[in-house]
C-alpha cells in the first residue's frame, strides 16, 4: 500500500487494534474449551469493555477533538453490584496500558463510546468485540475500527485474531496461525498485516477481491447462525444466481475479511423483520476494507450504505459485499425472492 494522506490516523488505529487483540486473546485464554455457560457472557463484556476503555483512551490521546461511537456505555459498572466485573476490566487494560489506571479513568474512557455524535462530522467508529457467539466458542471474531467523515468511511482497521490465512472448507471456523489485521485507506487500496508471536507484525501484503466472474465456480460467506428463513431466503439467492459452493460459515466481520482476500466472493445479510436496521460499527471497518480491494458494498437494493444517518444504517436494508463481478446478478436474485416471499410463494 501506497503511504496514504491519512497515514498518522492509520498507523494509530492498527496499533490500537493490536493492543485491543492481546486483551481478547488473554480473555479468551480464561475460558475453559467447551465449559462455558451459553447464558454466561461474562467473558465476552470484559473484552468489550476493556477493549473499548483501551481504544477510547488511545484515539483522545492522539486525536483529542474526534468523538467515538462505540456499543458498550458504563453505566451498570458504575454501580456496586458490578465492583468484580470493573476490576477485572481494569486489570486486563493494566496490562496493554504498563500502568494500573484509576478505575474511574476506566469508566470515563469506555463512555467515550456514547458521545453525541454529528454523523456527518469526523468520528471513530468501535465494535470491540464483533461476533459474540464466536469469541466464545473460541473461532472466528473480530475487532473493528473506523474513521468516518461527512458520511463517508476513510479509515478502516479489522483484527481478525483467530482467522486462518486459508479456509479449511472442512473446518473454516477453526483457529490456525496467529491472525490476521486487514486495513484501508480510501483511495489507497487494502492490505493484509500478517501477526506473528506476540502479535508482532509479521508482513504486510496489498490484497484484491476474487476474479471470478462466474458464480458457478464461486466461494461465499454467512453467518454461523440465523434465523431459518434468513438462512432459507439466502439459500435461495445463492441458488438462482448459480453458486453451487457449500457456504463458509464464519461469525462476525471476518466474512468481510475473507471477500476482500479473494476466497468468497459473496456475502449476503439480510433480515426479513422491515424495522431491523443494521449497526455502524458492525459494517463500517468491513465494508471499506471490501472496497479498497476492489469489491463492492450496497445494501439488499443497490443503495450505497449512508454512514450519516446517526448509529443505525437508518437509510438503508441489509447488506450484500461481492467482489463486483456478478453484483447486478445478485442484487436481482435478492428482488425476485423478496417478492416471491411477500407474495407467499
């Protein structure tokens, strides 16, 4: 990659993702394989949490006037009943940090995250932890981070810890390696930082979506787990437009990460509940990563997505990320289908 004008706010943000990555793999490390509770999500809120102290308090250090949009608040960690949960959370930002701050330091560095944001001003954008379900299962999860501006992704930074260099179609949720960070600069082109030991950076190598323009010989991507009809209306999709592949099913952004690598060439969210707007944050560092390498990003009716419109994608439906070749053909396919659905057919 070519040294991008944004180059400060680039460097700042995959230094922080990789600080955020070392407090994952340390929590993850404190969960016993196939022993947690799938009620207990308590190791998952203390590297949301911890993450997000650790980013807030990064990006005010080196951009003082940038607000964040972040998913977590600290309102309950203010209250006695949660003092256990906020000192594991403060110790685990101890350990990226080298200092042991003052809880309340703690508290104010995650509200960060719930500022008042003008969405057409400059402002990051967090998820700390995407993909729940998988950081828990010890697969396949994601840190993301964004910088915005007037509605418009400049920065997008995806640490993808426990993601393989190559899919294993036979185990593609399954950890090998030590991860990857995808980044992009708009206009710049996206790259893979490969992480080694200690999450040093290994290297780093410019990436482009797949070639393929036939759907037949294409791969693609879904969520782990959905509902049965969003599964169902997917399934749907894929077979009109000829995709004859079996899906890899891989929670949180990683899906955007493996398009913008060229090893699926299609992802495709969608729900059919007509209130559901999908989340800034669980898009924003994705879909720029996927444009930069030359893919392309609408939602389920070829709307570019409008990251103006507050913490919701309020203009928008759904999301389809393809490596641009057979886009139209998708985007078709999803209104056929739709409209078969709503007709009861």
């Amino acid at each position: 990659m070519k040294i991008p004008m944004l180059d400060t706010e680039l460097a700042v943000a995959v230094e922080t993702v990789r600080s955020a990555v070392r407090i994952c793999r340390d929590v993850q490390a404190e969960i016993a394989p196939g022993r947690w509770d799938k009620e207990d999500r308590t190791p998952v809120t203390v590297a949301d949490l911890a993450v997000q102290a650790v980013v807030g308090r990064a990006l005010h250090e080196r951009f003082p006037d940038d607000p964040l949009m972040a998913e977590e608040g600290s309102g309950e960690l203010r209250t006695p009943a949660w003092g256990e949960l906020l000192a594991r959370v403060t110790d685990h930002v101890a350990m990226v940090r080298h200092e042991h701050p003052d809880p309340s330091a703690i508290l104010d560095w995650i509200e960060r995250g719930q500022q008042s944001i003008d969405a057409r001003a400059r402002y990051w954008v967090l998820d700390p932890v995407d993909g729940t379900k998988g950081f828990l299962r010890k697969e396949q999860y994601a840190i993301a981070l964004a910088l915005v501006e007037r509605g418009e992704i400049l920065v997008g930074v995806l640490a993808c810890p426990n993601l393989p260099a190559v899919l294993d179609r036979d185990r593609s949720s399954k950890t090998t390696g030590h991860g990857q960070i995808y980044a992009a600069v708009r206009g710049y082109g996206a790259e893979r930082i490969e992480l080694g030991p200690g999450d040093a950076i290994a290297a780093r190598t410019p990436i482009r979506v797949s070639p393929i323009s036939d759907p037949g010989l294409a791969r693609w991507c879904e969520r782990v787990e959905s509902s049965d009809r969003n599964h169902d209306l997917t399934a749907q999709v894929v077979e009109r437009i000829g995709i004859r592949a079996a899906p890899d099913r891989l929670d949180s952004q990683a899906k955007y990460a493996v398009v913008a690598r060229g090893e699926s060439a299609l992802y495709l969210r969608h729900s059919l509940n007509p209130r559901y707007r999908e989340k800034v944050w669980d898009h924003a560092a994705g879909v720029l990563v996927t444009q930069e390498a030359g893919g392309r990003v609408t939602d389920v009716f070829g709307r570019p997505l409008n990251f103006s419109q507050g913490r919701e994608l309020a203009a928008n439906r759904g999301i389809i990320a393809t490596n641009g070749l057979f886009h139209n053909r998708v985007l078709d396919a999803v209104r056929e289908v739709l409209k078969h659905l709503s007709e009861g057919t």
